[in-house]
C-alpha cells in the first residue's frame, strides 16, 4: 500500500542532560575565627548588598581592640615625656651643661618612642579592622543559599569558613 506524501507541522521533543549554573555567585566566608552566633537572613531569599547575614563572636575582638587602644595611649604619653626630655636636654647641650651622650640618649628615646606609637596604631587599626570582619556582610544583591554552618560552630581559618553563597540576580544560565 502506498500513501502519498503530505506537507505537516510536526512537534520535535527530547529529554537532554542539562545543567543550570550562576554567571556570578558569591561564596560568602568567615575571614575571623570564633563561635558564629547570628544568622540574620531566611535561606533561599533575597538579599541586598551590605546587608548583615551572620554575626561571629565579637568577645575576643572588642577585648584586642581595648588592649591595643590602651597601649597606644601608653605609647603617646611616653613619646610626649621624651619630647619633653629632648627639649630639655637640648639647652643644656648647647651650654656644655650635659654631654653629647645624654643629647643622643634622649633624641634615641623621642625616635623610638615615636615609632611606638605608629607601630601601636597599626596594631589598634587591625584590630578595628578584625572586629569588622565579626559582622559578615552581603558582598552582592542576589539569592541566598542555605547555611552551611550552625549556630555554634566555630568558624575562621582553623574551623569551616564558607557560610553560604550567593547567587546575583538575572545571571542564571541554562
């Protein structure tokens, strides 16, 4: 039996293995070690730029910043007591009343007590800088993921640092 042809639209369908992946995500990490002790966002929602999402124990962190505050005003008022001494050993210098020594000694004691100082506002700038980095912020808007840590756990470099990821918005490909 022969039929003859005919002109059809006819449906064309398949199943494929695919894959959806993000163009840009985020993992999101601990870059302080401690206890995490806060989550502030539900899993699977958006979240916008900036926003707080976890929240490290900051104990420790207030404790370093405190200690190197202290030690910065110990070193200021150190350098200030050199200067004073400088400024008083210099006339005397200058009149053959002290020794070349003694106006070496105490230009040395303001230098180094100088340079106390800057070392100690660099140790309360990092630890400002380390007590910042307890609160974990967003880095982008976009869809969160779930946590994948507890409440608990200790997080930072010793202990599990990816929190969570975070997926921009519109950047899904299929």
């Amino acid at each position: 039996c022969v039929t003859p042809a005919q002109q059809q639209d006819v449906e064309i369908y398949g199943d494929y293995v695919g894959r959806i992946s993000a163009q840009q995500f985020v993992e999101v990490r601990a870059r302080v070690e401690g206890f995490l002790e806060q989550m502030l966002f539900e899993e699977g929602t958006q979240v916008k730029r900036n926003q707080v999402l976890f929240v490290i124990d900051q104990d420790q962190y207030r404790a370093k910043v405190d200690k190197a505050r202290a030690q910065l005003k110990k070193d200021e008022a150190s350098a200030r007591k050199a200067e004073r001494d400088l400024a008083r050993i210099r006339p005397l210098y200058e009149q053959n009343a002290a020794s070349r020594l003694d106006l070496d000694n105490a230009e040395a004691a303001y230098e180094t007590a100088i340079a106390s100082v800057g070392m100690s506002q660099a140790d309360l700038d990092q630890a400002e800088q380390e007590l910042g980095y307890t609160v974990v912020r967003s880095p982008i808007s976009g869809q969160i993921s779930e946590r994948y840590v507890d409440l608990g756990t200790l997080v930072g470099t010793s202990g599990k640092s990816l929190l969570a990821t975070i997926v921009k918005s519109k950047t899904v490909q299929v």
